[in-house]
C-alpha cells in the first residue's frame, strides 16, 4: 500500500499536467475568439451574410478571418468544432477533484472545527454542490433576465458569494477556494455542453437540409460564451489559491474569492474594450489594484483559528487511533515534532514564517495521521520537506516515517 500512494502521487500529478495543459487551449482559444469577435471590421465587398472580416498575421503567414452571425449560403467540405479543450478541462478537473479532494478528504476536504462529516457525507456535498450553479444559472438566463445582461452578471455574483459563504461553513479554507472555482467551471463547461453546441448544431442541421437558419441560436450561443469570458480568469486563480494559505487559510476566503470575480471583471472589460476598438480604458487597472490591496489586507484580518488546547482535545477516528496503535508511531511522531512542526504550526516558531505552509499543521497526533500520506511522501520517500533540510532531519528520521506508514493496515493507508 505504501508503495501505491507513490503511484498514486504520481497519478495525480499526471491528471493536474493533463488539466493544466487542456486548460491552456480552452482559455487561450477562448481568448483568441473573443477578441476575433471584437475585433472584426464591417467592410465593402463581405459576401452575403458576413458580419465581418480580420486579416492576422503569424508564423510567417497572413489569414483572412470572416464571420457570419448566423451561417454561409453553403456549407463547408471541412468544419472545425472546438470543444473538446472545454470538455477535457472540466473532466480531467473533476479526476483532479476526486484523487486529491476526495481520497484526501479527511486532510483536505473535511473540517471538524466547521461540521462534523464523514468522509462520504463530505463527498456526496462536494458532488451534488457542482451541478446546482448550473441549474439556477441556466434557468436565469432562459428566463427575462436573459434580455438584461448586466443584470444577470450581477444575479450570478451574487449566487457565487453565496455558494463561497456556504462552502467555508463546511469545508477547509484550501476545499472552499477549489470547490468555489469548480463550481463556476461547471457552469463554464455545461455553457458549451448543454448550449453552445447544440445551438450550433441546429444551425448546420439547418444549412444541410437547406433551411434559414435562426439567429437567436447564436444570439443565446453568445450570451453564453460572454459569461465564460467574464469568468475565466477568477477562476484560474482559485485553482492557483490552494498553493498559497494566504488567499485560503483566512475566514474571508469567500470574501476574497469574491473581489477576484470583480478584478476578472475589470480585467476583461479593459481587454475586450480595447479589441472592439474602444480605447485603452485605464480606469480598469485603478480598480483592479484597488481591489487587489483589498484582498491583500482581509488576508491577514483578524479571524478565528481553532487553538492547539481544542486541537489536542479532539478525539480521534478509530482509524486514527488504529495509526497511533501501530509500530512505529512514536519514532514517526517525534520526528515530525521535532524537525517539522515549528512551521507547521497555528502559530510557527520559525523565523520568517507567519503561517503554516500550505495550511498543513502538524502538532498534535489529530494533525499527524490526517497528514499521514503527505508526511510519507513528502519526508519519507522524497527530501521535499524540510525544504532544503533546513531542520536537519536525519536519514534514520525519514526511515521510522517511511517503517511506521508501511506497517499501516491497509484499511487506513489512505489516511
């Protein structure tokens, strides 16, 4: 089992290459599109039913770009569809969800301080959450409000704060941040599942059989896509957050998640403005900072942190208790105590250090076992931690980590 937590380690280090580089081509093509979109040109000489046209130049080449709000008089021979770079992104996102989240949820998913879960109750939460955003979002846009854009970005906001409160009643600071971005991810990816696509394909349908295409297909295609423009970059920064504890480890986080929605705002607006030909909108950037400076400061805001004397006092699961009871433990214990736990600490004694890395404590034996596998990774098989051994830990201390996680039994390798 021991020797399976590497493999899965480096399972989940596959599936995260695999998403980030999906991610790469759905956002870069997203942005590509929508600044094509902004940027075309109304010009003597379009064919019937061109919008517009765009000459580029790269790689040596020159391409001349045209679009057609609704479709050509004839169908081309050869027809490219992107969306699989979003599909791609959301599942290998949702794999991602499940090997970290979920298989780690009594580390990185469930919080005693907040509720009380096992970790089949935090899974079914954390699954059935996704698809509610989609639900209400999609019904919004089908209804009147579909009619009031700006309106509906704002309904939207305020149903993302609301998911970010509730979220950090339940889960860890990094679960809130992650689970806050692929909730909106979700709507992004069913945007182009459930809308997009089969709009466009009702569209071909149409060209085939030789039949005038509607515009509303695209006008709800567009709706649809805008938003997923909006909402891009917020959510690429809470897939960031769970690295760095200041944006998670806070009681704010839901705060903070909600001024990276305002800044991707103001970010896009200035870019998209600028594509459509309407100035450099510098006031965009004056918000932006402000709203950055704003995020920095309820980053180190008084909040409440569960003290070590409620730490200690937590009673432990039966399979904790059962790590506690195996050989080894307390070699492995104090190891960690001794050469880990001055910064993986609710208040670190290591110079330079205010809070615990990664928002991973390792104090009390509740902290230990929750962490067994990352321990076991990260300073048993690896010298990953200490970072660059400023503890000294001695080999034989990494080997009692690595002698007391592989006498496990294998119902609790996992914890």
């Amino acid at each position: 089992m021991s020797d399976f937590a590497v493999i899965w380690d480096w399972l989940a280090f596959a599936i995260r290459w695999t998403h980030v580089v999906t991610a790469i081509c759905w956002i870069g093509s997203s942005f590509y599109f929508v600044a094509l979109d902004l940027g075309l040109r109304k010009v003597p000489g379009l064919p019937p039913g061109a919008h517009g046209e765009e000459w580029q130049v790269h790689g040596g080449g020159f391409y001349h770009i045209q679009k057609y709000l609704v479709a050509p008089e004839r169908m081309p021979e050869h027809l490219i569809w992107f969306k699989w770079e979003s599909y791609m992104t959301w599942i290998s996102g949702a794999a991602l969800l499940m090997v970290t989240y979920w298989v780690g949820s009594e580390l990185f998913l469930i919080d005693p301080a907040k509720m009380e879960l096992a970790p089949w109750q935090a899974i079914l939460i954390s699954a059935g959450s996704l698809s509610i955003g989609w639900l209400i979002y999609t019904n919004l846009c089908k209804s009147r409000l579909g009619e009031t854009p700006t309106l509906l970005m704002l309904i939207l906001f305020a149903l993302l704060m609301v998911m970010g409160w509730a979220y950090n009643q339940v889960f860890t600071g990094r679960a809130v941040m992650l689970h806050l971005g692929a909730f909106t991810a979700t709507i992004m990816t069913a945007n182009v599942f459930f809308i997009i696509m089969p709009n466009q394909r009702i569209v071909v349908a149409d060209l085939k059989a030789g039949r005038p295409a509607d515009p509303k297909y695209g006008k709800i295609a567009k709706l649809r896509s805008t938003h997923n423009n909006y909402l891009t970059l917020p959510v690429v920064f809470l897939m960031l957050s769970n690295h760095y504890p200041l944006a998670f480890a806070t009681e704010y986080n839901w705060v903070i998640a909600g001024l990276i929605f305002l800044m991707g705002v103001t970010i896009r607006h200035f870019f998209n403005t600028m594509h459509a030909g309407g100035g450099m909108k510098w006031w965009t950037w004056a918000a932006t900072t402000i709203l950055f400076i704003i995020v920095m400061w309820l980053s180190t805001a008084p909040m409440f942190r569960q003290t070590l004397e409620e730490a200690e006092a937590r009673v432990l699961t039966p399979s904790q208790q059962a790590m506690l009871d195996a050989p080894g433990w307390d070699d492995a214990y104090n190891a960690v105590m001794g050469r880990c736990s001055m910064c993986h600490a609710r208040e670190p004694s290591y110079e330079g250090i205010h809070t615990a890395p990664k928002g991973v404590l390792l104090e009390t034996p509740d902290d230990i076992t929750r962490a067994a596998r990352e321990i076991f990774i990260q300073a048993g098989v690896t010298d990953a931690m200490p970072p660059a051994n400023v503890s000294f830990m001695e080999p034989q201390e990494r080997q009692a980590i690595i002698d007391w996680y592989r006498g496990l039994p294998k119902t609790f390798a996992w914890n």
